[in-house]
C-alpha cells in the first residue's frame, strides 16, 4: 500500500501468530456474496475446503461479528465465536474437509459504503474494499495470518446500477431479477488481506500489456471519462519497465485499476486489482502537479513484491514496501530521467538523516518501525545493495528470489541467502549497517547520489541558503539561466525569499522569464507580498498550467491588488482545479468576501460553497468547504450536521479535522449554542459522542 500524506503513520500488520497454521492448510475459498447497498450489510454462501496437517478436532477462520445463518455441511460442526467461525469435527490429518454455511454481518470496517445518505441529487455512491491494516474478516470469512494463502473465487451479486471489479477474472456476468450475480475466478492463493472488491459507476478502458500477455483493465467514474489519457498516462511504460526491470513475468490473470472517492491511502495493490485514491484522477493540468505515475507504479511491483511473495511478519515489511518504493524509482528514472531518480533519492536521505540526527533513526527490520524505514529507508537499502555487488547480481538474485519463493510467505534471510549465493562480496558490513542499524549512513548515500551532475550542483546551491544576496548574486543568476534545471531554478527562487526586494528584482524577472512552471510556482509559494513593478509578470502566473500555482497566485494578487479582483474573478471564473476542486473553492469565497463583486449571486454562490460539506463529496472537498466557511464564519445548520457526519469519517485524517473543527467552533458562544439546538438530529453515536466531549 501507499501512504499518502503520513508518512510517520505506523503500518499496523498481523504480528499475531496462530500456530493453526501448524494444524490446517486452507486451500480455497467458493462464495457469493450478496452486497446490500440498502442496509449496508453482506450476506453470503460460503464454502471452505481446508487439508488437515495434524489431527485435531476444531480448526477456524476470523470472522468479525458475523451471524451464522444456516449451516449446509452435514458432517462439520460449524459455531461462531465474536470473531471467528469454527469447525468442529475429528479432523484426521492428510484428510480434506469442505464446509459449508451461509452467513451475514454488517462490516464494521474494511468494506465501506460511500456517498450514501446525502442530499447532493447527482451523487454517485460507491462501495470498495480495503483490506491491508483493516482485516477482511470484517465482511468475509478468512485468515488475519498472511501466512496461509488461499484460492479465492467470490461472485458477487450488486445492484443493477453498479459495475464490479475484483480480484481475477470476471467469468461470467449474470442477470437476476434485481440484481446482477459477477463471478470472479483466481487460479492461484494469496493471502486474505488481499482480497477486494469496488463497484460503483465505473467504465472500463481496456488495454494489454506490450507482451500481450496481460489483459489490462483502467477504470474511471463515467463523469471523469474525459481524464482517462492524463490520469494512465504511461500505464503500458510502467508495465513493461516492471516487467523488465523484475525479470519475472506478471505473475497475475490480468491487471486492474480503479480510482474510487474517499479512499484511505494513495493506493493498495489487492491482487489483480490496484485501487486508489480518486485525487490522482487528473487533466492534463492537473498532471503538471500530481500525477499517477508514482503510485501506479509502486502498487504495480507489489504484485510481485508483496502479493507473489509476501513477509511472514511485519518485521520483514520492507520487503514489500522499500521494494515497491525502489521499483517505482526505477520506473519513474526511465520515465522522468536521471535527475528526477537522483532528487527523488536525495529528497528522502534527507528525510531519513534528519530523523537519525535526532536519535529517531529505526533499524530496518525493526517491525513498529515507521512508514519512513519501510519505504524509504528500504528503497536505499536496496540502491546502496546494488551498487555493492552490481546490477547483474543484484538483478539475478531478485529473479531466484522470486521463483524459489512464489505464492509462499519469505523472510529478509530469504532475499539476502539468493545474494550471497551469488555474490563474491562480503555482505557483512551491509547487513549490519542497513538491515540491524538504526542510525542512516548518509555519507554512503551521498557518494551514490553524487554520481549525479545535478544533485552536485544542486548541493552546492543548497549551501548557500544562510548567505546574503549581494555575496551569491552570480550563482542565483546561474541558476536560472537558460535552459534552467526545475530543481535548481526552484531553490534559487526559494532563496531570494526574505531578501531585499529592490536587489532581488532583477532574479525575479529572470525566474518570470524561464516560464518553467516549476520554477513560476516557486515565487507563486514564496512571494506573498507582491511589488508594484512585478504585477503583471506575476499576473501572467494565473495563465500557468499548474493548478498550485493558479490558486496561490489568485490568492496573492486578490490581496495584494484590491482594485483589480474584479478583473481576476472575472479572469478565472471558469477554473475548477483538481479532484478537490481547490481552485474553485477559493474563488467561492472570494466571490463572497468582495463585496461589490456580483452582489446579485450572493445567496447563490454561497449555496454553492456550502453544499460541498456535504458527505455525498470526497473529503478533500469538503474539508476546503469547512475551512473556508470558518474563515468567513458562516455556517448553516446543514453544514453543522454534516460536520457531526465527519466525525466518524473512515479517513482518519479527515475525522480529525472535523473534530478539532468542532471543538474550535464550541469554544464560542454563538456556534455552540446552534450546535447545541440540533441534538436532537444527531444520530445516536453523534449525540453520545457530543455529550461526553462538550
Ligand atoms: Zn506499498
């Protein structure tokens, strides 16, 4: 999986060991599983064939607060437990036992139901999984334990008004009265973390991959069809790098993708099926700032790393994640070039030397260590290994890893034993200072990373940042000449920051002119007070292709020039922005707050600002409407309600914006006495929630 915007955020994975996998072997999964959109709950027939490796009398799967309906095996006991079902019988060993049962639960977690209960009319709901961290068992009986893998084949009945996507192959499509019945088929096990389903109102893109061996499946929401180019962009590239680069083939039936609303991280490789946050659906503006690739290639390695071979524990976690984070550099060096792999790389020693100067620094097999060992600390690992025994060995080693190791669980000794197999180099000083050591060994980063003519440079520009500019002017000015390098034309910008305006002018004008827009939106970030004799060069910023730097720039000139708002109301009316719409929001408020500005609109612009706090929006959207309602103090009993609805959002980090909101607005009088007055149309868990806080 891939965080997104925590880094710092633990990866919570099964540490809990059964020894039941010492006693059953199960083999495969047959079930259909009825989703009701309704009620929000599953029901299912559910059938497990398991093989017994040593006698015993009851073997079970985890199975959260589920209700047994009906038991359809004759010779098997079958029970519940709060979180198990068990099977019961004098299991004989080298025996196979099938079970059989039908059972319902409402999913609690790890099968979420989004953009129901909303007033917004063209809504579209949808529901996905999120199996990693949440467990399965949640919605389908199975195993917490990655070690067991497992022969999934799930159909699904759903609405006639959703598409379903899951793992597999879609065998069949089948009409039923009111629903639609998909059967979805797996040729080979893996692990129950994986298993996923999305529906919602996706169309499918087909595509294969350049081998012709993999069928490729891009979905989107029928409203984003218009984005499918800029959001897959280089899809068939990253394919075929990975394909190349591993040396192993895709080890999959096919490959699917599907971005879906209010996801709980940038993206989860569930086998066969990619799904992500909806924030990477992006135009071709949009892609100039945050674009796919990264994620896309990063989930992509984990069906090799991860899916095809998976840790045994989370003290082996890097081998899922620093491999797909390295993967995903490879990928992105052949798509971006050298300088992007190599800054890339920087940008993340550097994270990982400021952590380890404070003593924070995390041993690599270290199973509580943090997202940024994982990852990245990972992803070094496996760069600095390279460049010790060379790529031939490097790449030889991953190749036998994976073969020997298909569809079972591995350790750390696993990869490293396929090395040393093949390698003349002593491994010991390695193993020590990057698998068992918690400092960083930056000083062997940096001999990589300046191998590279930019990161050189870039290093040397960097060390300059506590200097005056009258003593650097000739480097600030070579660092924006023509042809001018993103990163280094960024930092000399960022440098003239806090400077005298008067002498630093003659820079600004350069970096204007570069019309890179990298370096443009650097002084759209760092310029907030604007000087006369620059007005219209950072004009012309509103006219980039950068929704950043639209939004920062409109922002700055509206404050800066009160007597042109009009004109730049008027100028970027038409602009949306991306997924969270950030451009449009602001321009909401600030069609509010200019007084004279279309005064005939204003109840019309502010509903529209103030539906988007609604839940039938992603969160993203609606925590730019909180937020600038707030700042224009605001609020109508709708969005306070929607506000309670936030509070026990699924994405953890939007539910604590909304909590901290709420407690802000209970500090003053007038907010808490509305609060108080709508009580009585909170839900249950919102009243109690509210009455124990305030
Ligand atoms: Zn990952």
């Amino acid at each position: 999986m891939k965080l997104l915007l925590s880094l710092f955020f633990a990866v919570f994975t099964s540490t809990c060991f059964s020894q039941q996998i010492e006693i059953v072997d199960f083999k495969k999964i047959n079930a259909t599983i009825k989703i009701d959109t309704i009620q929000q709950k599953v029901s299912g027939t559910f059938e497990v064939e398991f093989e017994i490796l040593k006698d015993t009398d009851s073997v079970f799967l985890d199975a959260k607060a589920m209700n047994l309906n009906e038991v359809l095996s004759e010779k098997i006991k079958i029970t519940t437990s709060a979180d198990k079902i068990w099977f019961k019988n004098s299991f004989k060993a080298k025996e196979t036992y099938q079970a059989k049962f039908k059972y319902e639960c409402e999913p609690k977690q790890t099968l979420y139901f989004v953009g129901f209960n909303t007033y917004v009319s063209n809504n579209s709901s949808q529901v996905w999984s999120q199996g990693q961290g949440k467990y399965t068992s949640h919605w389908l009986p199975s195993l917490d334990d990655m070690n067991d893998k497992i022969v999934f084949n799930i159909n699904y009945a759903a609405p006639k008004n959703y598409e379903v996507i899951a793992n597999g192959i879609l065998n069949r499509k089948r009409q039923r009265n009111d629903f639609n019945l998909w059967e979805f088929e797996m040729k080979k096990p893996m692990s129950s973390y994986l298993v996923a389903v999305a529906m919602g109102d996706f169309i499918k893109f087909e595509s294969q991959s350049i081998s012709g061996n993999t069928p490729i499946g891009m979905y989107l929401s029928s409203q984003d069809k218009a984005n499918f180019e800029s959001t897959y962009k280089y899809h068939q590239q990253i394919f075929n790098i990975l394909e190349d680069e591993i040396g192993v083939k895709y080890p999959w039936e096919n490959f699917k993708q599907v971005p879906v609303r209010d996801f709980l991280y940038a993206g989860m490789e569930n086998t066969t099926l990619n799904i992500f946050s909806e924030e990477f659906v992006v135009d071709e503006i949009g892609f100039n700032d945050r674009n796919f690739v990264n994620v896309q290639a990063h989930e992509l390695a984990h069906q090799w790393f991860g899916n095809l071979v998976t840790e045994t524990d989370s003290e082996h976690h890097w081998l899922h994640e620093g491999f797909a984070t390295y993967y995903a550099l490879l990928v992105e060096k052949e798509i971006f070039g050298d300088d992007y792999f190599y800054y890339k790389l920087y940008e993340s020693a550097e994270q990982l030397k400021v952590l380890s100067d404070q003593g924070k620094g995390e041993k690599l097999l270290n199973s509580k260590a943090s997202s940024l060992t994982f990852y990245q600390k990972g992803a070094w690992t496996l760069v600095i290994l390279k460049n010790l025994v060379g790529e031939y060995v490097f790449n030889q080693a991953v190749k036998n890893y994976l073969e020997k190791h298909k569809f079972q669980n591995v350790k750390t000794e696993d990869f490293m034993s396929e090395v040393e197999a093949l390698t003349q180099v002593p491994l010991d000083d390695f193993k020590k200072n990057w698998l068992n050591q918690s400092a960083f060994q930056s000083k062997e980063t940096l001999e990589i990373l300046e191998q590279n003519e930019l990161i050189k440079k870039y290093l040397k520009l960097a060390a300059l940042r506590e200097i005056g500019l009258n003593e650097k002017k000739e480097f600030i000015d070579e660092a924006l000449d023509f042809p001018v390098n993103d990163y280094l034309g960024q930092e000399a910008v960022y440098q003239l920051s806090g400077e005298n305006l008067e002498l630093a002018k003659p820079y600004y004008k350069k970096a204007f002119e570069t019309n890179n827009i990298y370096v443009r939106q650097a002084i759209a970030n760092s310029m907030t007070k604007i000087p006369k004799s620059l007005q219209s060069e950072y004009e012309s910023l509103l006219t980039d292709e950068s929704y950043v730097t639209i939004e920062k720039a409109l922002l700055n000139l509206w404050q800066n020039f009160p007597e042109n708002r009009h004109e730049y109301l008027d100028f970027t009316s038409d602009v949306i922005g991306f997924q969270d719409k950030n451009v449009r929001m602001l321009w909401l408020t600030l069609n509010l707050i200019t007084s004279d500005y279309q005064p005939e609109l204003e109840q019309e612009v502010f509903a529209r600002l103030s539906q988007y706090t609604s839940p039938g929006y992603a969160y993203q959207i609606r925590e730019h409407a909180f937020g600038y309602l707030y700042q224009i103090n605001t609020f109508t009993f709708q969005n306070y309600l929607d506000l309670m609805e936030g509070v026990f959002h699924p994405v953890w980090r939007f539910r604590k914006f909304c909590r901290e909101l709420l407690d802000t607005l209970n500090k003053d009088q007038v907010h808490a006495n509305k609060l108080k007055s709508l009580v009585n149309q909170f839900s249950e868990k919102q009243k109690t929630f509210f009455n124990n806080r305030y």
